[in-house]
C-alpha cells in the first residue's frame, strides 16, 4: 500500500505536534545538515513537515513526493517552496540541479533503495551533500516485552537480510501502518559507495527523553558528499 492510499492517515499522525519519534530526533538530524545553498531538494518530503524546518533554516527548498494529497498539503502549509509529484527512483529534475539532497526516513520506502540514492547523486552538484536519515536495522530485527521497561533486546529476525516490514501502531486515538523495506548498515553502505559519494558523517542518536531508546537506537543518520 502506497501513502497516497494511507495519506489523511499520515497527515493526522504527523501533523499532531510533538506526537512521533519525528519531533525527538529532528535536532540531531539538523545536526548533519550544512547551512543553506542555492538549491535544496527533499525527497519522499509527504506532507512537508522536514522541508518545513529546512526552510525555517533558510533553504530554498524542493520537495518531492509520489502522493499528489500529501503534496496539496505540503504546498498548503508552505506556499514559498515548491513541491513536485514524482518517483524518487527517477527523478524529474538536471543533473547538478541542487547542493544539497536530504531523504529523511524515505529511503526504506522506495522499491529500489539504490537507484534512489544514484538519482541523489545524480541531481546533486560537485561538492553537495546527500543528507539522509533511515529506520537503524536493529529495530525491525528485534524485540523486548514490552511492559518489562527493564527487560533485555532479543534479535528475533536476521539482521542481514533485507525484508518487507509492515507494523500497525495505535496511540492516543490515532492508528497508521508503517511498511517498507527493512535493510542492513551494509545495504545502504554499497549504495552510496557505487553512486561516488562519500561518508563525511554517520549518528546513531539515543532518545534524548530517555527509555528503552535511550539504549538502542531508533534511526541511523549520515551525511554523505558528492567529491566530483
């Protein structure tokens, strides 16, 4: 199921201020990502919270999706940027059109992950930045009980291997289901390596609330350059 199926849904959950991970984690993502350029491009942006905060820091900022409602409502919310209905695995724009990509948790949405990132580097000019945050693979791959807060994590799937996940959560009223591919360190590693860019950074950030995040972490961020 695509988002644009799921779209009022999504634009419930992550419009409910301070409600998801989003809003605990979005200072060591900004952490990664350089001062404004000329040209920023979001991709996977759904309804524009991240390209949001990018252009509160002063980017000029692009982004795209593959839902047209999520994009309406991107554009609703922030009329000044521009928002663009198309694929991340071919994407509708120049060669070396932007100094900077950002993919904040999209990359595991897309078919293919790889021809995602080549497209990145593609669209990126000599010396920008591919800035990108995913699910870490330790999440999907393990378990704890749940109401033991002191309970130990159990690897319950390959960690290796890549794999659909599909996860349905429930809170305070509002219910989504998250799915996508679940993909390893290394997976990621060979897609920025064959496209020609370069890891100048990597985070694995604790829950700054504390908890059981505080001790395995939630998401994997990087930032990566385009040497040529």
């Amino acid at each position: 199921m695509g988002f644009e199926e799921r779209a009022q849904g999504w634009l419930a959950w992550a419009r409910t201020p301070g409600f998801d991970a989003y809003w605990r984690y979005r200072d060591a993502f900004f952490a990664l990502v350089p001062p404004p350029g000329e040209a920023t491009l979001e991709v996977g942006c759904g309804e524009g919270r991240v390209a949001r905060d990018l252009a509160a820091r002063g980017h000029a900022v692009t982004g795209l999706d593959a839902s047209p409602t999520l994009l309406a409502a991107a554009g609703g919310a922030d009329p000044a940027s521009r928002y663009v209905v198309g694929p991340a695995e071919a994407l509708p724009f120049d060669d070396g059109a932007f100094d900077l990509v950002v993919a904040y948790n999209s990359l595991m949405d897309v078919d293919d992950m790889p021809a995602t990132v080549r497209e990145a580097a593609r669209v990126l000019a000599p010396g920008g930045r591919f800035c990108a945050c995913v699910t870490h693979p330790m999440q999907d791959a393990a378990s704890w009980d749940q109401a033991d807060p002191d309970a130990p994590l159990v690897i319950t799937e390959a960690y290796l291997e890549q794999r659909r996940m599909q996860m349905r959560v429930e809170r305070d009223g509002l219910d989504f289901t998250f799915d996508g591919w679940c993909l390893p360190l290394e997976a990621y590693a060979h897609a920025l390596e064959d496209a020609g860019l370069l890891i100048e950074a990597m985070r694995e950030p604790a829950d700054p609330t504390g908890g059981r995040w505080a001790r395995v972490p939630m998401f994997l961020m990087w930032r990566a350059l385009k040497a040529r």
